[in-house]
C-alpha cells in the first residue's frame, strides 16, 4: 500500500507551459515584415536628366513632383 501512495506522489498530472516562445518569433516576423514593406514603400529612384527628358517626350511620365 506504501508503494501505491509513493507512485501517486512521484506521478503528478502535468500541465501544459504556455508557448512564448511561438508567440516571439511570429511577433518578430511580423516586425521585420512591416519594416521592410514601409521602407520600400517611399524610395525614389534617381535618374539622370537626359533619361528624364527622353520620358517626358515618350510620355511615360504622368505627373512630376519637386521636394
């Protein structure tokens, strides 16, 4: 009977850790996603201005802007 309470003793029900682990990595990806998405988002592309003229009586260009 002594054997029976020592095995109830040692064999105790186990309960599930929470996973933070899956929950940081997918929180990191989802950073790193949008960083790269915002960023390429505003880039300008630099030309020369021979190419822009070229574009401008091809008509490729809709609408100019100046900073």
């Amino acid at each position: 009977m002594a054997d029976k309470e020592r095995e109830k003793k040692i064999l105790t029900p186990k309960v599930p850790k929470p996973n933070y682990q899956m929950w940081i990595i997918l929180a990191l990806v989802a950073v790193i996603l949008g960083i790269s998405y915002f960023n390429r988002s505003g880039e300008l592309v630099e030309i020369q201005t021979n190419r822009f003229e070229d574009m401008v009586q091809a008509r490729d260009i809709k609408a100019t802007g100046f900073n």
